[in-house]
C-alpha cells in the first residue's frame, strides 16, 4: 500500500483509510516499532480499561461475591510457617 506524505504544522505523516483503522482495531494510539529497514505500527490496545469503574459498580450492587468458598477457611496452615 502507497501512502502519501503530508504537512502538518512543523511536521510530517500519512493518513491511515477508515478501513484500515477498523481493520486493524485502532484507536487513539499506535506503537512505532523500528525493524531492520521497516516502520511497524501496531495498534496499542488496553484491555483492562475501565476495570476500575466496574469493579466499584460491581462492589456497590453487591456483585462481587466470592462464586465458590474460600478453599483455606478450613485449612491449617501450620505448615507453611
């Protein structure tokens, strides 16, 4: 694929096709990895984005429940001292 280098301010870059940004799952930020005589972009993805907001969501309705007994409850420990 061709891509066009563009002014803009100071600077210089390309535009990525809409397709390709929804292709490649793209969002606000991509890595630049520099390889041998190669330019890689790759998507920067952060799958654990908004966790927080739902664990306290999930705190406040009373949802974040162990789903099985705590296996130690019974146990002795002794053992591991």
């Amino acid at each position: 694929m061709e891509l066009s280098i563009i002014q803009i301010g100071n600077s210089k870059g390309f535009r990525l096709s809409k397709t390709l940004i929804e292709k490649y799952n793209i969002k606000d930020k991509v890595e630049l990895i520099l390889e041998k005589e190669y330019l890689i972009l790759k998507p920067i993805s952060s799958p654990r984005k908004g966790w927080e907001t739902a664990f306290k969501e999930m705190n406040e309705k009373g949802d974040d429940q162990l789903l099985f007994n705590d296996v130690f409850k019974n146990e002795s420990l002794e053992e591991w001292n």
